[in-house]
C-alpha cells in the first residue's frame, strides 16, 4: 500500500516536473515567438520612421523654399519703396537747397536795398536840413524885404483867408437860397400836378374831355333845342358840361368824372342815332345807358378778377375795379396798370416764397383808391386802403395799399413788392406816354453825359432812367474828387437834360490789390 502511494506521488512527481519542463519550452517557444514578432514591428516602425522622417524633411525643405521665396519677394518690395522714398527725400533735398540759395540771394538783396534805404534815408535828412537852412535864409530875407515879421505875415494871410471864407461862405449861402427857391417852386408844382391829376391827370384835354362826331352840323341845333332846353336837360342828367361851338361835325363832352362822361357820350350818340331829341327821351336814354355802364362796370371788374386768379371780392371792391378801365394816369389804363402789377407782384412772391395769391390781390386792389378819389378827400393809397378794410380785406392787403407808395423803412414785405411792381408797370418803355424812342435816347444821353469827365471807366442807365451808376478809375479819381464828380455831373445833366422827377447819380470808387502766392 505505501508502496502504491509512494509510486503515485513519484509519478506525481514526476508528472509535475514534467508539465513545468513542458511548460518552460512552450514559454521560451512563446518567448522565441514573441521576440521575432517584436522585432519585426520594430523593423517596421523603423522603416516607418525613416519614412516619415523623409516625408517631413521635404515639407520642411519645401516651407522652407516657399518662405524664402515670400522673403525675398516682400524684400525686393520693400526695397522698392525704400528706394523711391530715397528718391523723393532727395529731390526734397535738392529743392531745399535751391530754396536756400534763393533764400540767401534774397537775403543779401534785401541787406544791399537796407543798405542803399539807409544811404538814401541819410542823404535826405542832409538835404532836408539843407533846405531848412535855406528856408530859415530866405524867411530871414523876406523879412528884411517886406519889413515885417513871419508872425505879422501869418496874421495878414488869416485875415485874407477869413475875408475869401466869408466870401465863399456869402457865395454859399445865396447858392443854398436859390436851391431851396427852386426846390419851394419845384414841390409847389408837384403840389398843384397831383390835384390836376386827382381830377383830370396831366393831360387835361384827353382826359376830361370826349368828343361826339355828328353826322351833320344841324344836329346842334337839335342837340341844343329850343331855348337851350335840350342842352340844359342832357347836362343835369349826366352832369357832364357839353360844348357846342364852330367845330365842324362835332360836340365836345367836358368833366372830371370819367364814368359820367361816358354816360354822355353813349347816351348823346344814341340820342343822334333815334333822331328823337327832347327832355323826356334824354331822360329815358340816360337812364338806360347808366344801368347798361354799371353792367360792363361790374363784368370789368369780375374779369379782371378772374384773369389775375383773385377770387371772393366784395362786390363793391369790383365795383371799384371796374371804374378803374375809364381811369387813365399818363394816358396809361389803370385797370390794365392793376393788372399788369397783380401779375408782377405774383412773379416776385413765387421767387421769394411768398403767398402769390395775396400778392396777386394787393396787386390788382392798390389803386383802387383812384376810382373815387376824385369824390373822397385824401390820397388814393389812403382812400383804397380805407375803402379795403371797410369791406373785409385783411389787415397785410390793407397795409400794403396804404404803403404802396410810401418809401419809408417802415413797408412791410409784401408793400415794398407792390410798390417795386407799381414802378416797374409804369417805368417801362411804351407803359406811358413818353416814346421809346425820347426814352432810349434819354438814356444815351445821361451816359454820354456821364462818360464826358476825365476818369469815368464806364457808366449804367438804370431804373429805367431814374438813376445812373458810374464806375470811375480808382488811380485817376480819389474819394474827395468822388464826390466833386458826382455833383459836376449832376449839375450838367440839370443843365442839359429835360426829364420828369428826378435822376440818381451814384459814383462808385474801387480799389483792388492782388499779389501771387508763390
């Protein structure tokens, strides 16, 4: 028994040394496996390496190429731009330097000019002396001569100096006399001109009168009737004066009121027409005619409203405006006038950005005044401004018809444009009775008048002849001869020109200096 068992633990034994020697091969056989395997991989990444290590030297090569191209290229850049700011800083230089001589050349210019000044200035004063020396000589000399001494000669030359004064000033005097008589005479008949014109403007005859033909001279007879009853009843029904005298074939109608006169006139060639002349029929026909004169009257004025573009007017404010077409001023229609300076004003309102359809309304209100002003005391800007306001005008219309004519610094805006409108309606060539042809030779005139004294450079008409402007040599004529100019001037226009109102003359002196800026 003990002998099997040491048998088996011997085989046991033994089989264990056995399986630990098996088991050591099969190791080392693992192990002999394990190191091939491992040192073929380490073959692998060797060469894996090397190849990576090829790989990254070219990149490097090829980032290195590629820097070294960018290098040289920003380089050569910038040694381009080095190169032109050299080229610059040199030119730079080289102007400075030609800048500098300049400079120096200047410099010793100006010391040789102080130099010549000072020599220059020094023999001035020797001479200057020199005079005041001779001067004290030849004072010492007259004294001898004349006998009296320099301060008696003063007082001898301030009493001939006060005696020429007072001569002048004596002379002055009787000159400032006579200005203000003929200026007394001159406002004196502007004074009397503006009351003919309130009833009859200046042209009396063709304006206070209408002529009525006849188609044969019995007709007076009949005009006159028996006994001078005709005659007598046509004149109290139209108030108008007629005039029957050794004109062949005509009857002069003669008043103050243009819209009776045409009252007469109508009804005195209707009257001729029917043949039937007698107190009852001139009566009737008068009556007639005056409604029928109301009517146009009425459709005049709404016309003219409606052609300016000026609408809601009291009926009596068209009224006004209609009498206006038997209105004239210096044979100029003042409805037409009114007109013409509804639409002027209106042009200057739209370029000034006003209200053109008040200006229009100023306009075509402002001489409404000259309907009635033959009946109402006052001027005609007064009486339209009143008559405006009285029939609901606002307060800017009624201002600006009151100070259409007024040159006071007080207008307001749209006055002053009524005004400027006004003058320009009744200023231009053919508006009035003066000829365009006595209008452009007035103007030839006053700049031939003008362009007559030395040193005028040229000369402008303006204001349609209301005012002249000369532009005179500024080296030929100083302020003080200015102004003796300007009233040599106005002297010989008075003396040789014959105009109405009065002429601006405006002298105008410039002096320019100019220099280059190098």
């Amino acid at each position: 028994m003990l002998q099997e068992i040491g048998i088996i633990l011997i085989a046991v034994t033994i089989g264990i040394i056995f399986g630990y020697f098996l088991q050591v091969l099969l190791l080392r056989k693992k192990m002999a496996s394990s190191e091939s395997l491992s040192a073929r991989i380490i073959d692998e990444a060797r060469k894996e390496a090397e190849n990576i290590k090829k790989e990254s030297v070219f990149q490097a090569k090829d980032f290195l190429l590629k820097a070294k191209a960018d290098f040289e290229k920003e380089a050569k850049e910038k040694r381009a731009d080095i190169e032109a700011l050299e080229k610059r800083v040199r030119s730079k230089e080289e102007n400075l330097e030609k800048r500098m001589d300049v400079l120096v050349q200047k410099e010793a210019n100006a010391e040789t000019r102080e130099k010549s000044f000072i020599q220059k200035e020094n023999h001035l004063l020797e001479k200057h002396n020199k005079l005041d020396e001779v001067i004290e000589e030849q004072r010492m000399r007259l004294e001898k001569i004349a006998g009296i001494t320099s301060d008696e000669a003063k007082n001898l030359l301030v009493s001939s100096m006060e005696t020429e004064a007072r001569r002048d000033a004596a002379v002055m005097i009787r000159k400032i006399e006579e200005e203000a008589r003929r200026t007394c005479d001159k406002k004196a008949r502007e004074v009397i001109a503006y009351a003919v014109q309130r009833y009859a403007s200046d042209f009396v005859t063709e304006n206070t009168v209408s002529v009525v033909a006849l188609p044969t001279d019995e007709m007076k007879g009949r005009i006159i009737g028996r006994e001078g009853r005709n005659i007598r009843a046509i004149e109290a029904a139209t108030g108008i004066d007629l005039i029957i005298d050794d004109t062949p074939e005509a009857v002069v109608l003669s008043g103050f009121d243009p819209v009776r006169r045409e009252v007469a006139r109508l009804s005195l060639e209707r009257l001729i027409s029917d043949g039937r002349i007698h107190p009852g029929r001139i009566e009737e026909i008068v009556k007639k005619v005056k409604a029928e004169v109301d009517t146009l009257i009425q459709e005049a004025g709404e016309r003219a409203s409606f052609d300016v573009g000026v609408h809601d007017i009291h009926p009596e404010i068209v009224d006004l405006l209609g009498k206006l077409k038997y209105r004239t001023s210096f044979s100029q229609n003042v409805l037409q006038h009114s007109i013409e300076v509804a639409h002027l004003t209106g042009m200057m309102a739209a370029e000034l950005g006003m209200n053109v359809k008040e200006a229009k309304r100023a306009g075509l209100l402002h001489d409404i005044g000259k309907a009635i002003d033959h009946k109402v005391e006052g001027t005609h800007a007064e009486i339209g401004s009143s008559y405006a306001k009285r029939f609901g005008e606002s307060e800017r219309i009624v201002q600006a018809i009151a100070t259409h004519h007024d040159d006071g610094r007080t207008n307001p805006l749209l006055g002053v444009l009524v005004q400027a409108a006004d003058t320009l309606s009744a200023a231009r060539p053919g508006a009035r009775r003066e000829m365009l042809e006595t209008y452009v030779k007035r103007l030839d005139d006053l700049e031939r008048i003008a362009d007559s004294f030395e040193g005028v450079e040229k000369s402008y008409a303006i204001q349609a002849g209301r005012e002249i402007r000369i532009l005179v040599e500024s080296g030929k004529v100083s302020d003080n001869d200015a102004v003796v100019l300007c009233r040599d001037i106005v002297k010989k226009i008075e003396s040789e020109l014959t105009y109405p109102g009065q002429i601006k003359v405006t002298v105008v002196r410039e002096t320019r200096v100019s220099e280059l800026a190098k």
